[in-house]
C-alpha cells in the first residue's frame, strides 16, 4: 500500500487534476484570452493528443522498463507543462503547454493498471483498477469547489505552478521509493515486443471492446470534462460557484460509479461468470441517463433541480470504462498488460480528444449569446453522441459469444 498503491495513485491524482481543472477554469480562460467555443475544446482535447501520439510506445516502454522507471522520468515533463502554462500568454502557449503536461501524465493510469497487474492477484484486478479510476474522481472534486474556493485567494497561474510542483514530487516518490517488479516472462527485444502488439491488435474479442470504449469515451469524457459546466450555464441557469457544487456531485457520482462496477465485475468472475454484462449494462445505463440531457436542451432551460438528479446520475453510470480495461487484460497474460491497456487507452484518448472538439465545433454551428451559448446547440451535440453509443452498444452485443468464460481462457493461452 505504502510504496505501490499510493505512488501511483499520487501520481494519477495529479494527472486528473491536470485533465479536469479546464471544467471550471475552461469558461474563464475563454474569456481572458477570447477562445471561442472550438478553441476552448481543442485547447482541453489537446491534453488528450499528446497520450494519442505516445501511447503504443508507450505500452512497450512499460513492459520493458516497468512503470517506476517510466513514469519517474515523464512526471518531469509534466512540471515543465504546469510551469509553461503558468506563464502563458497567447492560445498557442495554452496549447503547448496542455499538451506538454498531457505528454508528462500519459503513463500516469496505464503504469498505475499495469503495477497492478504484477503486484496483486488476477481475481482482485477489476477492484484494484476500479480504485485507480475512483482516484481520478477526487481529482474531478478538488477541481470543483476546492479549485474555486482557492482561486478565491491565489490566480489561476498561481494554481498551476502548484501542479508542477506536485509533478515533480511524483517524480521523486516514484524514482526513489517504489520498488522494482516485472513481469516472469518480459519480452527483451524489439521484435517480440512488436509481435505481442500484433496480438494484441488481432484479438476479436479486445477489438469490440476497443470500439465500444472509444464511443463511450467520446460520450462521456468530453462531457464531464468541459462541456457540463457550460451546459449548466446555459440551460439551468447556474452560476460559477453553483457549477462548481455540480462538479463536486459529478465527482462524487465518479468514484461510486468506478467503485460499484468494480465490485460487480469482480462478483461476476469469483461465481465463474464473465464480466461483460456489467459493462454491457453501464452503457445502457449511460443511453439511459444521457437522453434527458440531450431532450433538455430542446425545452431551453430547466429548473435546478433538473440538473442536480441528472448529471450526477449520468456521471456515475458512465464510468463503466474500469471494467472494458479488466475485461482486456484478463485476455492475455500479465507480461502484456501494458500493451493491451495502451490499446485500450489509445482508443479511449483519440475519443477524447476528437469528442471535445467536436462537440465544441458543433455548438459553436448555433448563434449564442454574451452569457453563453445556444441550448439548442447541446440538444443537437448531445443527441447525435447518443445515436453514436447506441449503434456501439449493439456491436457489441452482437459479440457476446466471444465472452463467455471458455473464449477468454483461449485466447489467454
């Protein structure tokens, strides 16, 4: 717990924060720097290209190198990026800067994964990441009231000089506290580490997954990250300290969400069940709780308390991706844990990073106003991201067969 549950939980935190922190700042730095409703989302995703670009060397650097070493020495580029940002001047150091510390944090959750994957039992995997996912929801809550509470006393400079500051702490926890461990069967050269890749890519059963998690991905991410907070703005009517409660609740909403899926994967493997349905049924849920959001838009405003019930529940319901990262993982043998969870990954980040630009770029299609935005723009962004998940859901239930029990086993040996 002390030297490789909490490291890497740190350093996951810290990367939340860093992805989260544009919810409630994105709307202020809209306004100090004139962004429009494209740039303020490409500005946010941007964090996202720098994971995308790194992300398959990434997974054989981990499985080479182990996630101390990796992540030790990339945290340093994540202080430079808060440093960067700090000092800011123009949208093209904002965007320099986001993506230097995005490229600082892109180890953050698959080194955490894979320590877990070499360091606890196979049965308890599901809830191990699950706690790394929920972890990423107390970053979400300490950039929601608390981040307003403090930007009542210091800048927004101010707080991400901070961050780099706890970047570098990472790196020093990580390179001088956590201990060494590696996989039994570690590919040592480059060629075996290309043909694992290779597996990896060709297994029908992770490709499902990968497409079912990159849709939901572009659902859910670029909606808790940024786009909740405007939509609070203009369509319930809440203000930035209001907002900043509502993004409390999302968190809170996370990391129950994370935390329950866990457990109930977890329950389906020790009764020799596969984990599939429970994360078939957090994106029916996600269907569920998202088609009121996008209906809302249609009516104009809402009452509060519309809002309050709403987001919180489509939050918790959309954090099934913690249980598609278990499903792939208990596909192959731990020596490829990097590897597949940067699959994985990869698709979930190009999700990420195209879902907040585009539902900026199709908001920004509707005239708005000085207060904010069109509510229509959200009923037409929101609603075509719903078509988009169903048609996911149904692929993927289409191959269920290649879940059941026997079909994992094979394709584990």
């Amino acid at each position: 717990m002390l030297r490789v549950s909490l490291p890497f939980l740190a350093g996951f935190l810290v990367s939340y924060v860093f992805r989260s922190i544009n919810a409630l700042l994105g709307p202020r730095l809209a306004a100090e720097f004139s962004l429009s409703a494209s740039q303020l989302g490409l500005l946010t995703g941007s964090y996202f290209l720098a994971f995308i670009v790194v992300q398959l060397p990434l997974g054989m650097l981990l499985d080479r190198y182990g996630p101390r070493r990796v992540n030790g020495v990339l945290f340093v580029a994540a202080c430079a990026g808060g440093l960067l940002f700090a000092r800011a001047q123009d949208f093209g150091e904002l965007l320099a800067a986001r993506t230097l510390f995005g490229l600082g944090v892109s180890a953050a959750l698959m080194g955490a994964m894979q320590a877990y994957v070499l360091w606890y039992p196979r049965e308890r995997l599901a809830v191990q990441i699950s706690v790394v996912y929920a972890t990423g929801g107390i970053g979400a809550l300490l950039t929601s009231f608390p981040l307003a509470w403090l930007l009542g006393f210091v800048g927004w400079r101010e707080v991400f000089a901070g961050l780099a500051l706890a970047s570098l702490a990472v790196t020093v926890v990580m390179l001088s506290w956590v201990p060494e461990r590696t996989a039994p069967r570690r590919p040592l050269d480059l060629r075996s580490q290309f043909a694992g890749l290779a597996a990896v890519l060709k297994d029908p059963g992770l490709r499902r997954v990968a497409v079912a998690v990159t849709i939901s991905q572009f659902v859910v991410g670029p909606l808790i990250n940024l786009w909740v907070s405007t939509w609070l703005r203009d369509v319930a009517g809440f203000g930035e300290r209001a907002v900043a409660w509502m993004l409390a609740a999302n968190a809170v909403a996370m990391i129950v969400g994370y935390l329950a899926y866990g457990r109930l994967a977890d329950a389906m493997v020790r009764r020799g069940r596969t984990e599939f349905r429970v994360y078939a049924g957090s994106l029916t849920a996600t269907l569920v709780m998202l088609a009121p959001l996008a209906l809302a838009g249609l009516l104009g405003t809402v009452p509060p308390w519309v809002a309050v019930l709403l987001w919180p529940a489509f939050t918790a319901c959309g954090m099934g991706a913690a249980v598609a990262f278990t499903i792939g993982n208990r596909r192959f043998p731990p020596e490829y844990a990097g590897r597949v969870s940067t699959v994985l990954n990869l698709f979930t980040l190009v999700a990420m990073f195209f879902g907040q630009w585009a539902v900026g770029a199709v908001i920004g299609l509707f005239p708005g106003s000085a207060a904010g935005y069109a509510p229509l723009a959200y009923a037409v962004a929101l609603g075509a991201q719903w078509l988009l998940l169903a048609v996911a859901l149904a692929w993927l239930w289409k191959g269920r067969r290649l879940f059941e029990p026997r079909r994992e086993a094979a394709a584990s040996t």
